[in-house]
C-alpha cells in the first residue's frame, strides 16, 4: 500500500513539472529570440522601435548589446552575433567574413541620424563650422575643446575619417564613456563642446531631462561646395531629411543570419508603415516619408 502511495505522489510531481515547463515559441518573423548588437550612439531608436514591436508581437525576444562601435564589431565578425545596428555599412573587408561563407548580408537603412554639437545653454557661442571642427582635431589649436561620446565610438569615427587623422592629437579633442556622460559635462561645463548622437539630446529622453534643459545645439556650417555651406545648420528633423546639415549618417540593420526569421521580420517592420513613424516621432529623419490621408468633406 506504501508503495502505491509512494507512486503516486511521484507521478504527481513528474505532472506538475511538465505544465510548470513552457512551450518553445517557435521562431518566425515575429516570435522567438533575436540578439542583436546596437551602436551605442543610435541605441534609443532601437529600443523605442522594439518597445513597440513588442507590443504587437509579445512572443518576440530581442537580447541586446550596446557598445561602442569599435567594442561591437568585433562580435558581429566572429560569428557571436549575426545582427548589429548601426550608423554605417560594412565595409569590404567586413563584408568578407560572410560572403567567403556563403552567408548573404540583408543590410536595411531605416533612418537618418546626424551627429549633433552641443554646449552649455550659458555659452555666448551657438554657431561652429566644420572647418573649425576639422582644425581641432587635427591639433591646429583655436582655443575649444571637443568631448566625445566614447574613444571607440562611430562619432568619432566618422569625424576622424573627415579630419583624415588616425587617432587624437595632443590636446584639444577629450572622451567620455558614454553619451549620457558628455550631456551631464557639457550642462556643468561652458568650455567644452559635446559631439554625440542626435537622437539623445532628443525632448523624449526624460532620463537626462534635468541635464539637456542646461545646454543647447550648435548650429553647423559645411565647407565651401558642399550641402549646408550657405549658412548654420542644426541637426533638426527638417535639416536631416532635406540633407543639408552637415554631419549625416544613414542607420541600418545588417542581418546576417541566413534564414528567415525575427532578423528578416523586425528589419521588414522598421521600414514599414508603423516603423517609419516612430522614426519621425523621435525626431530622426525616416527613412520614406509616410503619405497623410487627408478626408475633405463640403461642410454641409
């Protein structure tokens, strides 16, 4: 009898293990896990945009990395993670990791993102040219001095690419370890100018809200020939989509996963209709602009 008893109790528990255990979600465009990893600089569109998508597909799973550009890369070539955000393609040699696989590379631009200037809402200064830009970071020194968001950041890739120079000069050019860090030192300090970007001195960022009240964007003048070079551009909606601030960047999602899953699916979404306006709400430039449907009626 003790041992009837005994087998009972055994087979209950072996029953509740088996409902306590959840079902695989299976993997699709819009359910499972996707790891992706996110430059540090375009992060807050990327987790607004999953914020959303979520909603709508509550069995979608993204585990996200965000780093640096020159910290992610790195993943992303050894095969760690097969999908990364951010505000360039890949470049040749990068691209070789795959294709010598085999392995097809979906690269999808879903934004435009600037690199915005920022300085302390005190400081007399509200304009900059690029030539001056440029002339700091190659150490010819004018008396300003420019932070940036990390040392390995695309920021700073992309305007050491413009200064043809190889790493800092002496002085003159500094480093934080984050974007929200330059924003905390530019609202405490009139000396420096804060290069970072565009989406996290957005009015939406209610995090560092006490912080982005304290300073202010500069407005950018392009070299002579080049869009932008007629007069101070800020890093506003308008100025990215008509393209004439000077410091643009297209944002993309590069899956190399090979197959068709939630990479193929939330890159589709990013470009659709709902994707593209979170992309105008944050104050980015969309990659397509959504037609308006307006209704008229004879207002009888």
């Amino acid at each position: 009898m003790k041992n009837i008893l005994y087998l009972f109790i055994v087979l209950g528990l072996l029953s509740c293990k088996r409902k306590d255990k959840p079902a695989e979600v299976k993997e699709t465009r819009t359910s499972g896990t996707l790891r992706i990893l996110v430059d540090e600089s375009v992060s807050p569109i990327i987790k607004e945009q999953i914020n959303i998508f979520n909603l709508d597909y509550p069995d979608a799973k993204f585990e996200l990395t965000v780093k640096p550009e020159e910290k992610i890369i790195p993943a992303f070539l050894n095969d760690s993670v097969r999908v990364i955000v951010m505000p360039r393609l890949l470049t040749k040699a990068e691209e070789k990791y795959y294709t010598q696989r085999g392995i097809r590379i979906n690269s999808t631009r879903f934004a435009v993102d600037g690199i915005a200037l920022i300085t302390n809402k005190d400081n007399i200064d509200s304009t900059i040219t690029v030539k001056e830009v440029v002339d700091i970071l190659q150490g010819k020194g004018s008396g300003k001095k420019l932070v940036f968001d990390n040392a390995y950041s695309s920021t700073f890739q992309y305007l050491k690419q413009l200064a043809n120079i190889s790493q800092f000069p002496a002085q003159g050019v500094y480093s934080k370890s984050s974007s929200a860090d330059v924003i905390k030192l530019i609202a405490e300090d009139k000396t420096f100018i804060g290069i970072l970007g565009v989406d996290w001195v957005s009015d939406k960022n209610t995090q560092l809200a006490q912080y982005l009240s304290k300073v202010k964007m500069l407005g950018v003048k392009n070299l002579k020939g080049k869009p932008g070079d007629d007069k101070f551009y800020q890093p506003t909606q308008d100025n990215l989509i008509n393209g004439v601030y000077p410091f643009l960047r297209n944002v993309n999602i590069i899956d190399c996963e090979g197959r068709d899953g939630l990479g193929t699916g939330f890159a589709t979404w990013l470009r659709s209709q709902r994707g593209q306006l979170i992309v105008l709400k944050s104050g980015l430039g969309p990659h397509k602009l959504m037609p308006r449907q307006i209704n008229l009626t004879n207002g009888k």
